[in-house]
C-alpha cells in the first residue's frame, strides 16, 4: 500500500510492514479507514518528507511516539475489536494512579515523547522548519522541556536560528535609516509596520507540541466518557485525586451531549468537596492551640488547592492557560 501526503504525491512513505496491508488483522474493509488515519499524520506533524532520515523510518517512529492513541482511537471506530479502546482505557487507570490532574500527567508524558522524536528526527524537516518559525519555537513549557531532553543543544540551536535569523530581519526592515528627503513620507508607513509587527508577535501560532496533545487530549476525554461504564475505569477515577479545573472544563466542552457526563462530574464533585473538607482540617490545626495534633491527609491540601486550579507545575503550554 502505497501512503501519499496531503499534496498528492509518494514522498510520505511505502509501508512494507505486513500489519498495514494484512487482511486478517484490519479486514478488507478496514483499509480505507487505515489509510486515512495515516494521512492524519500530515496535518498533526508530518507535513512532507524529511530531509535527513529515511522515511519509512521517520513514519514508523512518529506511529508510535506521537500518535499512537488517535489512531488506536480511530481504528476501533470502524472495528468491532475494542483492543484499542482498552489501550486507550488502561492508558486512564495507569495515570489516576498517579496523584494529581491525571490528564495533566498524561500530557507531560506524552508531551516529553513528541519533543524528544522531534529534536532527534524532524528538526531538519522543511516543512516542519516553517511551522516552527510560524510559532516562534515551542511554547514556555514544551521549550525548557527541550532544554532538559539529553543532547538536544544542536537541534535546539538550528531551531531557533532559523528563527532568529528571520525576526533580525523584520527588526532590520523597522530600524532602517531613511533619507532625510523621504522622512515625511514614511512616518505613516513605519506605523503601519510597526502595527503589522507588533500583530506578527501577538497573533503567532500555536506551539506544534501543544496543537498535538490537544489532538490526543480530545481523544482521551472521549475515552473517560464512553467507557464511563466499566467498573475499572470508573473505580479508579473514584479512587484519584480527580482532574484539575482546566481539565474538568475541557471535558465539559468536549461531552455536552453526552449521556455520561453527569455521572463524571458527579464523581469530580466529590473529589472537591473532599479536598474543602481536608482544606479546613488543615486551616484548623495552624490554631497554635492544636500544634501538637498530627496532621493526616490534610498536610498538603494546601498545594492540591493550587494544582487545582492551575494544573500541574509547566503544564497546559500555550493551547492552555499560559500563553506563549
């Protein structure tokens, strides 16, 4: 089977491996949906060939690392199989294990995973290389990131550069010196400039890491709702510290309609008043009246309070409440 991008032409990929063409493991009415789901990888990331690596190599990675759960999520649409529902499923019952905003650790991990493919194979990408000048980098949180991913330093300097290297110049075109005999005329053109660089700055896009887990943070909030109804999912989302309120927003805007919905928020309501509960216990032992009780559950009910509300430290990046 032969992948094309979104241009029309080969230069994606020829998938070799049996699995994409295997008829007893999609089912030959399968293909079409597969190929398509492919083609998704072009608009989340993968907008033409790489320069450097060899294709096939690039794809296959990219499959495993960035968008591994919109796939899974997108196949089992079209397949009477729920494996990919359960990946999907025990990918929730892993991270409410973890205290704090489950999503919110999800997207660090996964976020980590795409930097990383990223600064190692698609940094020289072309395409890749526009969408990333487009943005200016990475946002706040996904870019020191970077810096803390193990021999990044190359990768990172070719980056911004490039992107340094084309701010220099639209900074130049506004501090050009101009004839004398031509000052009144250009006063009312370096205005606008100056309007047209200013908006430059504030209407950039998103950071390509954030647009991604976006992507896949859709894809999990679907997940928790349709599978609402499996008693290990909702066990363990009863047993979790619950989701953070950015989260809990998201998951209201992304199932209005859905059926099971109230029995989510009812579930998150009981996390909050039990984390109110837990906040008063620990205001009432800083009485120095109470100083020798021992304090329980409550001893950091204070940061889950903030957590709450902001999510977990560098987290949500530019698609979220930070800002680039």
């Amino acid at each position: 089977m032969v992948l094309t991008n979104l241009r029309g032409d080969n230069s994606l990929a020829t998938c070799s491996n049996s699995c994409f063409h295997d008829n007893h493991l999609f089912g030959g009415q399968y293909k079409i949906p597969f190929v398509n789901a492919c083609l998704l990888l072009s608009p989340l990331s993968l907008q033409s060939e790489f320069a450097t690596v060899p294709a096939p190599t690039v794809l296959a990675r990219l499959f495993v690392h960035l968008v591994e759960s919109m796939l899974k999520r997108l196949l089992s649409a079209f397949s009477p199989d729920t494996t990919a529902n359960k990946l999907l499923r025990l990918d929730w019952i892993e991270a409410l294990q973890t205290p704090g905003c489950a999503l919110c650790h999800m997207a660090q991990r996964k976020s980590q995973r795409y930097v990383e493919t990223l600064l190692n194979e698609a940094v020289t990408d072309v395409d890749q290389r526009d969408t990333w000048r487009a943005a200016r980098g990475l946002c706040h949180w996904h870019a020191w990131m970077a810096t803390e991913t193990p021999h990044s330093g190359g990768s990172l300097a070719i980056l911004y550069a490039d992107v340094l290297h084309r701010d220099l110049e639209h900074l130049a075109v506004l501090t050009a010196a101009v004839p004398a005999t031509r000052r009144w005329r250009s006063q009312r053109s370096l205005a606008q400039r100056l309007q047209s660089w200013l908006r430059s700055w504030r209407q950039q896009r998103p950071c390509p890491v954030c647009s991604l887990w976006r992507e896949q943070e859709q894809i999990y909030l679907h997940v928790l709702l349709d599978d609402w109804q499996e008693p290990e999912l909702a066990q363990a989302f009863t047993a979790s510290s619950g989701l953070c309120w950015w989260h809990t927003l998201r998951l209201v805007e992304q199932g209005k309609q859905h059926a099971h919905l109230p029995a989510v928020l009812a579930a998150q309501q009981v996390h909050l008043q039990k984390l109110q509960d837990e906040l008063h216990e620990f205001i009432r032992k800083q009485d120095y009246r109470l100083a020798r009780q021992p304090y329980g559950r409550e001893a950091d009910a204070w940061r889950r309070v903030v957590a709450l509300y902001v999510g977990m430290r560098g987290g949500h990046g530019s698609a979220g409440q930070d800002g680039h």
